[in-house]
C-alpha cells in the first residue's frame, strides 16, 4: 500500500517537471535553451523507465532505459554541436 503510494507520487512529480520542461521547450527564447530543455526532458524520461521497472519488478525497462539514455545523449551531442556551428 505505501509502496504503490510512494510510486504514484514520484511518477506524478516526474510528470510535472515534464510539463515544466516542455513549457520551456515552447517558450525558450533561444536554441540552446530548449536543447537544454530536450535533453531535461530524455532524462525525465529515463527516470520514469527506471521508476517503472522498479513499481513493476521488470527488468527490461531498466535495460530500454540504459539504450534511451545512450540515444539520449548522442543526440544531445549533436545538437550541441550543430549549434556550435560544427556541422557543415
């Protein structure tokens, strides 16, 4: 009972620094601040998967979670760069 509780209530705080990040994903005024705001909202994302697999007692989202956040973070790295001016 505490433990789907205390599941459901990280999962709803996840959910609402989602729609933050997504609020600042809109209305960033430059392109950095939404990459920064993107790559907040991946690890969000991550979190969540871990989070499940934990109220679930399911590997395999910690292991889709691990992949997500490979991906994650190689995109972050070229978007980074393309506003570096690196990608030509």
């Amino acid at each position: 009972m505490i433990a789907e509780l205390s599941f459901g209530v990280a999962a709803a705080v996840l959910l609402a620094f989602m729609c933050v990040s997504m609020l600042r994903l809109a209305i960033g005024p430059t392109a950095a601040d939404r990459a920064v705001a993107l790559d907040t909202i991946n690890t969000l994302v991550v979190t969540t998967m871990v989070l499940l697999g934990a109220a679930f007692g399911q590997v395999i989202y910690v292991d889709v979670a691990i992949v997500y956040a490979l991906l994650s973070f190689v995109g972050t790295l070229y978007i980074a760069r393309y506003l570096e001016g690196g990608l030509k």
